[in-house]
C-alpha cells in the first residue's frame, strides 16, 4: 500500500470517529430498538458522504503527521463526537425526566410502557413523549442538520488541536443549564397541578378522615393531568422541538 493510500485510509477514519462516535449518542440514532449493524452502517454512510467536504482539511494533517500524532487525532476525534453527541442526548434526557415527573404528577407514574432509549422500562407517558420527540426530530429533518453541524464543527474544533477539556466542560454545563431550563417549562404545569390537587385532597382528608380520600380521587386526578396533558401536548413537542433546533443551527 502506498503512503498517499494509508493516509487517505487513515483520514476516512478519523472523520468516521467524529461522526460515529457522535451518531452513537444521539437521540434517534443512538435508539437500544435498532440493531447494531443497522447503527454501524448508517455512520459508515454518513462519513462517507461528507468525506469529499472534509478530506481536503484532514488529509494534509494525517500526511504530515508521525504515527504518534495519528492517535493522537484518533482520540481526540472520538472524545469531541462523543461530546457532541452528549450535548445532543442531554436534550432527550432532560424530556424524559420532564415525562416521568409528569407522569408522577397525574398519577401515571407506575403505569409502565415500552422502552425505547434503553433497556429499562419507563412510565408509558414518558414513553408516548420521547417517541413523538423522535418522530419529529426525523420529521423536521434535524437529522440531516446534525450532519450540516458535524461538517461545521470541524472549524470549531479542529481536528490538530484535538479534544479540550475546558471547552467541552464549558459546553456541557451550558447545555445542561439550558435544558434545565427546557425541563422546568416544559413540567412546570404539572408540578402546580400536583400541588394543588394534593394540597386539596390533604384537606379534604383532614375535615372527613373516616373517608378515604386518597383512594377515591385518584380517578379525578388522573382525569384531571391527561385533560392537562391534552392541552399542552402540543405545546410541550413544540418547545422541545424550538431548543432542539435552536441548539442544532446554533450551538
């Protein structure tokens, strides 16, 4: 094999850490219902496609580089995707705690669904909530924005100045204050539903405690959050919907 082989060989690689890497962790792709090979396959395709974009940047690095340097880059490629795809899932994650807190709130939070992220199960509205999340993101095609991010982010995070810790920590505890933020919107009208109902329902066991309350609101209360969440649903997938995006162009 010739010189300019190996480091064309070794440039497809390094753009396939960054973005495999990445893929690996984003909501959607990073889905525990997909196979594996099916993952491996839509990252080897995804890198390929943005190689011809990407190669005229990284294939002079690798062919100055020692050997020492490749894994060097080789590292920190798969470090800076995985921060990139962390930035990404912290969205998802934020939505589901939002979705189990919900579910909580309404009295739902025992009710069990499928799983769809990992392998343990949630509450059935968490699962309802991510899998619309999902579509949309699919449907909105922010999946090919990702891509358009991936190819941007190699101006921001040069491949021969590999990965930053400060940086990426910096990055990481903005996009967790951002998406708590995100999460105590979107939950915000349930937590003062849960507060008043079982303030009301407190009282109402205090003036007749040979009555069991608890028991007999339930129906009430469950009523109650699913009308809540029928008006707000739409609401709660748009603005998840908004800083998703908004971190995607953006961030």
């Amino acid at each position: 094999m010739t010189a300019d082989a190996q480091a064309l060989i070794i440039a497809l690689f390094l753009i396939f850490c960054r973005i495999g890497s990445c893929l690996m962790m984003l909501p959607g792709y990073s889905s525990a219902r997909i196979p594996t090979h099916i993952r491996l396959f839509v990252a080897i395709a995804v890198a390929l496609s943005v190689a011809p974009r990407l190669l005229p940047q990284v294939l002079p690095l690798v062919q100055m580089a020692s050997d020492d340097m490749r894994i060097y880059m080789t590292v920190g490629e798969i470090l800076n995707g995985l921060l990139i795809g962390l930035l990404g899932r912290v969205f998802m994650l934020a939505l589901q705690f939002s979705g189990s807190v919900m579910a909580n709130a309404i009295g739902m939070g025992q009710s069990l669904g499928v799983p769809l992220e990992g392998h343990e199960a949630d509450p059935a509205l968490v699962s309802l909530i991510t899998l619309t999340a999902t579509v949309m993101i699919f449907s909105l095609n922010l999946h090919a924005e990702i891509v358009n991010a991936l190819v941007a982010s190699y101006k921001a995070m040069p491949v021969e100045l590999g990965f930053s810790i400060r940086s990426g920590l910096n990055s990481l505890v903005d996009n967790l204050a951002q998406t708590f933020m995100l999460c105590l919107r979107i939950s915000s009208p349930f937590v003062v539903y849960a507060v008043i109902v079982n303030f009301a329902i407190g009282l109402a066991n205090k003036m007749t405690p040979a009555i069991p309350i608890y028991f007999i609101s339930m129906p009430f209360v469950l009523a109650g959050g699913l009308l809540l969440l029928w008006f707000s649903a739409g609401n709660i997938l748009s603005i998840f919907a908004g800083a998703y995006r908004q971190w995607v162009v953006m961030g």
